[in-house]
C-alpha cells in the first residue's frame, strides 16, 4: 500500500532521548509506524505485527500501530528518530532542512523481521 | 542521616517553553522527586542521576572499544584532531547554554571550521524566511494575557511542548483573558488529527505539504478575493471562508507554528506565506507570529551566533571571516558532501536525527561527542567528552522561544569532575591554540 510518510516529535519519543536511547525505551516509542484506521483494516494484521516501510531513500522494519491521532487517511507517522530517518529524504533544496515530512513510501507486512535497536542501525551505517 | 534539599523556581532544560517553576528534591545529590514539569522534563532532570546510560569519565576509542581515559589524554586528543584538521564541523549546540555557545564561536574560528546548530535541522527555514520578510511578534505572557485567537499550524504542542497549552495560549488565565480556555479560540491547522486539533475549537485538517497553498487561499479570501474553486489543499472553500472571518474577527490573534511548515515542501516559503498573512491580518486586527522552538536554547544559539558572527546557524571560517550559507554550510550537507575532516558534536545526537547518508558519512572521519548520557553518536564517537548538564548540574543562560533570556539554576553537583560544557570547551581553545603556536 503507498502512503505519505510524516515524521515528527512524540512526548513518549521525547521521555525515551532523555537517557534511554539505547534502550527498549527508545524502541517501543520510536521503531512503530501510526497507521489511521481504515488504512490498518487494510492491512489485515494485528497490532504490534512489522511492517516494512520502503522510500526511494531506504527500508526499514518497524511495529505497526493504529494512530490516536486519527483520523489521517493515507499518511503514515514514525516518531523522528533512527528508525524514520532511515527512509527520509536527505536532499535540502539549498536551505539546510532535509524533507523529513512528506516522502512517499510503500509499506507491507512482514511475518518474519527483526526490529533493530537505535544502535545497531546507526553501527550498520559503519 | 540522609540530607534532603528542597529547590523552587527551577528552570526545565527541556524545551523552548522553558518552564520555570518546576520543584525539585535532592536526597544526597540524587534528585528524587520532580514537580510541575511535563513527563519529558521530569525525564530529564531524573535521567541527571548517576546509571548506566550515564558517562562520568572521559573515554576515548581504542582497538574499537571505547576505553576510560583521563580528562588531559582526552582533552589533547581532542585538541590534536581540530588543530589538525583543515575543515571540522561542529554542529549542536542548542541544549546547552549562551557561554558554551560563545566559546563555540570562537573555538571554530580557530579552527577555521564550520559552525551549526541544531536550527538548521528544526526553524532554520523559519530564520530564512524571516530575514527576508521580517516577523511581527511578542513574547509569550503578552499572548497569555491578551490572545483571544490561537492558531497553532504544523505544531503540536501537546507533544512536542507539553505545556505551552496550560502556562501560555490555552488553560491559562490571563490579565484579559480572565475565563482562561472560554475566553480563547483555539484553530489547529495539521493533515493529522493530532491531540492538539482534538482539543481545539477548529480543526483544518489540510492535505501533507500543501500549507503554501492554503496560507495564500486565505490571504486572498482575507483581500475579498473570490476563488473559483470547491477547495484549496483538501480544505473546503467554505470551511476557509469561515477561519477567514474568526481570523479576522479576532482581538489579539496569535500563530505559533511548528516544523509541520519548515520539513515539508516548500520550507522557507511555506513560513514566508505565513507571516504574509499575518501581515495582512493586521490591516483588520492585531496579530502576532511566534515559532515554536524545540530544544530549550536553540534560540540563544541563533541569538550568541549572530551577535557574535552576524549570522544565527551554518556559518563557514574558512575564510578566517564568518560566510553564511545554508544549503552549503549546514551541518547535512557539509557531511553529504563529505566537506570536512573531523566532527565535535556537543548537546546533540546527530546519529539519530539526521537522514542515513548524512550519518554515513559522519561515521567515516574522526568524531568527538561532548555529551552526557549515552546515545548512538557518542557511542560511535572516538572520544567521548563527558558535561555537567547545563541547567540541571551547572547554571547558565537559555533564551525561551519568545527570545525572553532565563537564567537556569544549578540544582546538584556533576558525577565525578565532569565540566561544564563552556569549561571543556575554554580547555580545547587553549590546547588548539598552543598547538597552532598562537
């Protein structure tokens, strides 16, 4: 299915950079992906089952959520953090901003996929 | 006998909300109890104590393992690879307070780097857009005590400044506003129907990066021009007309936007359509515009580099004068471009905030991570400069959203003999300076 990727703050991301970001913590609140609730009926999986989110820019595997934030038809929301930043678009237009909001992605279910943790995706950029 | 100390009035180092009446309780240097402060700031001042995710001593990389060194060996290392280096960025700075930032300055001009902090990544686009076009605003108790018309767009301070909504523009009472909540209209412009938008009066929920559009559709209808169309960005025609009237009905309006207008398409632009509008809403009312900044001292950041410089976020020394150029002396694309030889990050995880090949890059040269707790940067960093946190173990001066400076206070002492982010980087102007013979 194909969407527009939004990413951005949450207050569960913001309390989990606060000296827990190479823990669970930071999983729980950043590696998930807000689906609104139409969108996810569509999916036909359960709550909490990976997803694959893939851009022109990278994939990545995260948790699959139904938004509270809802309704928002079509957009998906990853909490900004390795996890989203790992399928954002780079390019800066000449002001220094990359496009972290907005970048069309293509999401399916995955039965078998590990989610990683902040640091074992940024130590596989090595 | 345990020895309990009470503080009052504390400063949260969090957001650029910077709450200052949060209660704090010591037992022995551990702080036990937090209160008034948001979930995100009652985490940052307990993750200030002493655990596992916290660094006390220097550590530098050895064999590929990062290893406790001593301050000197940590310091020289550091001070060898920005002596060394022909092009070193420096990037963060804006979670941490002015005096560390003015050493910032200097210590880049030494160097002959480049210097950016973390606006480039969040209001960046804002600044642009308010070089070109200026920016009619006010400081947040004006707008506590006078706004009856909030229009939040692209921001959600529910979550990103959890109590913006309860000191400044919603719940609050003010001197005019005696009602607090009844006496305000709260407008929530988002393609999602966040937390805000389910509290406010209005929600225009508009299509994803379409804000340029809608901020001129309403500035026509605003003009009396008639649009010969069913919507602008998904909004109903009808539904614009009538934020039209409330707009321009209001008393004291007030917009505080977020970086739902500076990361989409558009960027500077979508601000610059901003603040057009709201200076022609003051052709019919009185209104104001304030971005809402994320990290607590991103505005002194913009605020110590311009006095200083000239110019708030990605400046260049190369020249041995500051140059100013975002899009080419941003920190993402400096590391894009591969156009340095050593990073110093201080107050900031670049690792977990910037696009993957920014990240990839950055990994490849020599890094320095001046940070307290561990993140991904520091624990990819080859050393390791351990702070006291500004606001929290040391004090110093922050500048709250609206540009108001606070003085934060000093609450517990740092674990073992780590410094103030200003003291580490005093010693690594010295040590560069010797080493360059100046």
């Amino acid at each position: 299915m194909k969407f527009f990727l939004t990413t951005g703050r949450s207050i569960d991301q913001g309390v989990a950079l606060e000296g827990q970001k190479l823990g669970r913590e930071n999983v729980k609140a950043c590696a998930i992906c807000e689906f609104d609730k139409d969108d996810f009926a569509k999916l036909d999986c359960m709550i909490g089952t990976p997803v694959k989110v893939t851009t022109n820019f990278g994939e990545i595997i995260v948790y699959s959520q139904i938004s509270e934030q809802g309704p928002h038809p079509s957009i998906i929301f990853i909490p900004m953090g390795p996890w989203a930043n790992a399928v954002v678009d780079s390019e800066t237009y000449g002001t220094g901003m990359p496009s972290y909001k907005g970048t069309e992605a293509e999401v399916e279910v995955v039965k078998s996929g590990r989610i990683l943790t902040a640091l074992e995706i940024i130590k596989s950029y090595k | 006998m345990k020895k309990i100390k009470n503080f009052e009035d504390v400063v949260c180092p969090f957001c650029g909300t910077l709450c200052d009446d949060l209660k704090i309780i010591l037992e022995d240097n551990k702080i036990i109890e937090v209160d008034n402060a948001c979930a995100i700031g009652t985490a940052k001042f307990f993750s200030s104590n002493v655990s596992e995710h916290r660094y006390t001593k220097p550590m530098m990389r050895n064999n590929g393992k990062l290893e406790e060194v001593t301050w000197d060996e940590a310091l020289n290392k550091a001070a060898e690879l920005l002596a060394n280096a022909k092009r070193p960025l420096s990037y963060g700075w804006s979670s941490t307070e002015c005096d560390a930032q003015r050493k910032a300055v200097e210590l880049m001009e030494i160097c002959g780097g480049v210097l950016d902090n973390t606006a480039s990544v969040c209001h960046g686009p804002s600044l642009l857009a308010i070089q070109d076009v200026g920016c009619p605003t006010s400081t947040l108790g004006e707008y506590k005590n006078r706004a009856d018309l909030v229009l939040f767009w692209g921001s959600n301070p529910v979550h990103a400044h959890p109590r913006h909504m309860s000191r400044y523009s919603d719940f609050i009472r003010g001197y005019f506003r005696v009602d607090g909540h009844l006496d305000r209209t709260i407008i929530v412009v988002d393609p999602r129907t966040t937390h805000t938008a389910q509290m406010a009066d209005m929600h225009i929920r508009l299509n994803p990066g379409e804000d340029y559009e809608l901020f001129n559709a309403i500035r026509a209808l605003c003009r009396g021009v008639e649009l010969d169309v069913k919507e602008v960005a998904g909004v109903p025609i009808k539904q614009i007309k009538e934020l039209v009237e409330i707009l321009k009905s209001c008393k004291f309006g007030v917009l505080f936007f977020g970086l739902g207008l500076t990361m989409t398409k558009g960027k500077h632009r979508n601000v610059d359509a901003g603040i057009s509008l709201i200076r022609e809403l003051n052709e019919h009312t009185k209104f104001n515009l304030t971005p809402m900044r994320g990290h607590y001292n991103v505005s002194g950041a913009n605020i110590v580099f311009t006095w200083s410089t000239g110019y708030p976020y990605s400046i260049d020394f190369s020249k041995d004068y500051p140059r100013y150029n975002p899009g080419e002396f941003s920190a993402v694309d400096i590391l894009k471009t591969n156009d340095f030889d050593v990073t110093l990050i201080v107050a900031s995880d670049p690792a977990s905030n910037f696009p993957k090949d920014a990240v990839i890059n950055m990994l490849k040269k020599p890094l320095i991570s001046v940070e307290p707790h561990k993140t991904p940067t520091s624990e990819m960093a080859d050393i390791v400069l351990p702070p006291a946190i500004a606001g929290i173990e040391c004090e110093g001066t922050a500048y709250r959203m609206d540009k108001v400076p606070i003085r934060m206070r000093k609450v517990k002492n740092a674990p073992e003999d780590c410094m103030a982010d200003y003291e580490i980087i005093e010693k690594l102007i010295e040590k560069v300076k010797e080493l360059k013979g100046e």
